[in-house]
C-alpha cells in the first residue's frame, strides 16, 4: 500500500477467523486528510466486526451498509471487496461493493483475467437498493493460481501525456510476472506505475493486496 502524500481514505486487513478461514478487505473510501483517516478507522471497524459474525463475505458488506449512520451517508461514499479464503477446500469467495474488479491468474493456463461481478458502493443507497444488486462469487483455486485485489488508483494512475494505467494492462503485466515471489510481483507493478507515469509522487493513494495457492490439499 502506497499513500498519496494526503491522508489518504485506501486499507486492507487481513484476519484469521478460525476453522481454515481467512478474511481480505480492501478498501477505498472517497476524501483524504484527518476527517477521511476517521472514515477509515469507522469502517475498518465495522467490517472486522461483521466479519466475525458472519462468514458470508455478502452479509458482512450488507451489514455494513446498513449500520453506517446517514449523517456518514451525506459526507462518504465507499467501494469495498470483502473475500473469505478457506485453506481446506481451497476457494475464494468475495462480494464486490463497486470496487475495482479482483484478477486471478490461473497456473495451468498461464492466463490471467478479471473477475466480473455486480455490486453498488457502500452507504449511497437504501439497504433494499444496495442488497438488491449485491453478488456473491466463488472460485475454485489450484496451486499456483493467484488472486489480486487493488484500488482504482492503480488502474487510473496517469502518463504525463494524460493515458490511464488502465486494468488490461495490470492484467498483462500479471500474466507476465506471476512466475516471481508475491512481495516482488507487488514491487514490481508499483515500479511500472512508477516508470509509466513518469513521477514519483502520487495523485491517489495505490493499494494491492493479494495472494498464490501454494500448497496441494491432501
């Protein structure tokens, strides 16, 4: 995670929830400076709270949506991923709340994609409107496979000559360097972010989070 030199309204938690099961968020809240950094530690908050109450990665988020107060409503908006990685079975399940979409890179086929799903950001909408359109995805990991979660200031970071980042080719460049240790593929984007915009300062804050099926179930 690499902030903007603002405050800045990006995180991520990881936490273990017992039973083989492993909770990712990550996070991106609209607004920096001080009055953003609260937003954070709000939210933060109470999705870990929900988190542990509910292991469907689709209630977590709703409630979450539902307990935000509308004095909040007026100021923020969010957009969240929450996934639930369980070690057992090997899957991946995630509702997507409006964020950037997660990229998993499969081993066999050397392919990498995005993984498209339906999801409004959190605390803009009624719980009826935000729950109605809210989806739960579950993906089946082999080893080697790899899923990324980051936030829209990877994709959208600009060249001086005004071209996006862009999500094709975040997901080209995974492709390429999915063969390397997770900690320097994650170098390895920010210094092409980095080399593509010509600067080393931030416009937003940059965000990635992730991680590779490395062991065989027995």
């Amino acid at each position: 995670c690499k902030s903007a030199y603002t405050v800045g309204g990006d995180f991520f938690d990881v936490m273990e929830l017992g039973a083989g099961h492993l909770g990712i968020i990550i996070v991106d809240i609209s607004g920096k400076g001080i009055s953003g950094l609260l937003a954070v530690t709000l939210v933060r908050g109470l999705i870990r709270s929900q988190a542990r109450r509910y292991l469907k990665p689709k209630k977590v988020l709703s409630e979450t949506n539902h307990l935000i107060t509308p004095d909040f409503q007026k100021k923020r908006f969010a957009t969240a991923i929450y996934g639930l990685y369980h070690h057992p079975t090997r899957t991946f399940t995630f509702a997507n709340s409006g964020h950037t979409f997660p990229i998993i890179y499969r081993k066999e086929t050397g392919e990498a994609q995005t993984i498209k799903s339906n999801g409004r950001p959190l605390f803009l909408f009624s719980p009826d409107m935000y729950d109605e359109r809210l989806e739960e995805v579950r993906i089946k990991l082999n080893p080697g496979d790899e899923i990324l979660l980051y936030t829209d200031g990877v994709t959208e970071a600009t060249s001086k000559g005004g071209e996006e980042f862009g999500e094709s080719r975040l997901v080209n460049i995974i492709r390429v360097i999915a063969n390397l240790p997770f900690k320097e593929q994650i170098e390895k984007i920010f210094n092409e972010i980095k080399e593509f915009t010509g600067d080393d300062s931030l416009s937003d804050d940059l965000t990635i989070v992730g991680f590779k099926q490395t062991v065989k179930q027995k």
